[in-house]
C-alpha cells in the first residue's frame, strides 16, 4: 500500500511537469498519459525518476537526464523514463541524442503515439524531414486521422516547402479539430492560410479563412497579419 501512495504521488508531480513543458516549448507536442501501470515496480528505479523529475522542473536538464538514464537503466521496461530522457536531451538541443532514446522507445512500442509525434518534431527541427514524414506516416498506420500527426505534418512539409503538401495536412488537422478542439483549430486555421499565403495564393487564403469562418472557427491574427 504503502508503495501504491508513493507511485500516486509520483504521477501527481509527472502530470504538473506535463503540462509545464507543454506551455513551455512549441516543438514539444502531446504529453504522453501518465498511470500507475506506466511506472516502475523497482523501487530504486522510481527512486532515480524521483531525483530526474526534481532536476526537471527546475530546468536542471543535464542532471534530470542523468537520473532518468539511471532509472531506465535500473529497469528497462520503465518506458517513460526512456522518453523523458529524450526530452531532456531536447531542452539540451541535443538532438542527435533524443533521436537516439526516442528510437530506442519505439523499439519498445512502435505503437506510442506521443513517441512518434515528439520524434517527427525532432526531426523536422534538425531538418531530417524525409525522416519526419516516414515516421508520421508510421503514426498514421496505427491512427490515421490523428489530428496532432497531420498538424506536425503540415509542419514538415512546411519547412520542407512543399506547400501542397503542408495544406493536405494542415487541412486535415483542421477537420480533426474543428468538432472537439477549437483551441488547435484555430491554430490550424493560421498555418493553413499562412502557407497559401507564403505561396503567393491570397485568394485560397481568403476561400479557406471564410470556410473556416462559417464553422465558427475565426482566427483574427490570421485575419491582422495576413489581411484577409
């Protein structure tokens, strides 16, 4: 019992990491769910997690990254200490390492869609975009209309500057939202008409932005900055 009050503990402090590192950084995407079956039953393991969570939330991210090594290392079924290890790595923009343990995740669960949408950013950030886009097509195997994925794949193609690509996808993310997540909506109402725009086609911008519009969905920076 006494071990099940410490592990509830340590989801409480996970889940308000969580969602400080949401709010803190826009290449970090969905925070992966936390429960008592994502943790560890080895003591000592939770105990490394412990100190690793703490360096965290203190932006001790050289430290945080040691003690979740260690707490993977002392069990390596802790996935979730695998996956913050990487995240760590980022805040380091130690890239090439986050991929590293992020593959090293999938290696354990292809399937974890958080993973594939926080490795497709990492990618997409140092420019490896084929890399991206063969990982969020992996996403889409499993979750095909996963509106996170499609919004992260606009982005890739963005920054690849396949425009045509990224309005595919940005659109996408747009009718995965629109029903259940205004907030994300209107940012995929931006990047769309920020992308037609950026490919000198204002008409599809406006096309798009009144569409969007008659769902409710009006997004008045894009309406400031794009004078549509």
């Amino acid at each position: 019992m006494k071990h099940k009050v410490y592990k509830i503990s340590i989801i409480i402090l996970c889940i308000c990491n969580s969602f400080l590192l949401h709010a803190q950084t826009n290449i970090d995407t969905n925070i992966e769910d936390i429960s008592v079956n994502n943790l560890s039953e080895n003591p000592q393991a939770m105990q490394y997690f412990m100190k690793a969570e703490n360096f965290f939330t203190k932006n001790s991210y050289k430290k945080a990254a040691k003690f979740y090594k260690r707490a993977y290392d002392s069990d390596t079924n802790f996935v979730i200490a695998l996956d913050n290890l990487a995240l760590s790595y980022r805040r380091l923009y130690k890239m090439d390492s986050a991929v590293v343990y992020y593959n090293k995740s999938l290696e354990k669960n292809e399937q974890n869609k958080t993973v594939l949408n926080n490795l497709g950013l990492v990618y997409t950030y140092i420019e490896q975009y084929d890399n991206a886009i063969a990982i969020y097509n992996t996403l889409f195997k499993y979750y095909p209309n996963d509106p996170q994925g499609n919004y992260n794949m606009a982005l890739t193609y963005y920054y690849a500057q396949n425009y045509e690509q990224a309005i595919v996808y940005g659109k996408a993310a747009f009718d995965g939202w629109k029903h259940n997540d205004k907030t994300n909506a209107l940012e995929a109402v931006y990047l769309v008409c920020k992308i037609y725009v950026e490919s000198d086609d204002i008409d599809g911008a406006k096309l798009f932005y009144r569409e969007a519009a008659k769902q409710g969905m009006r997004n008045a920076k894009a309406l400031r900055d794009f004078g549509l």
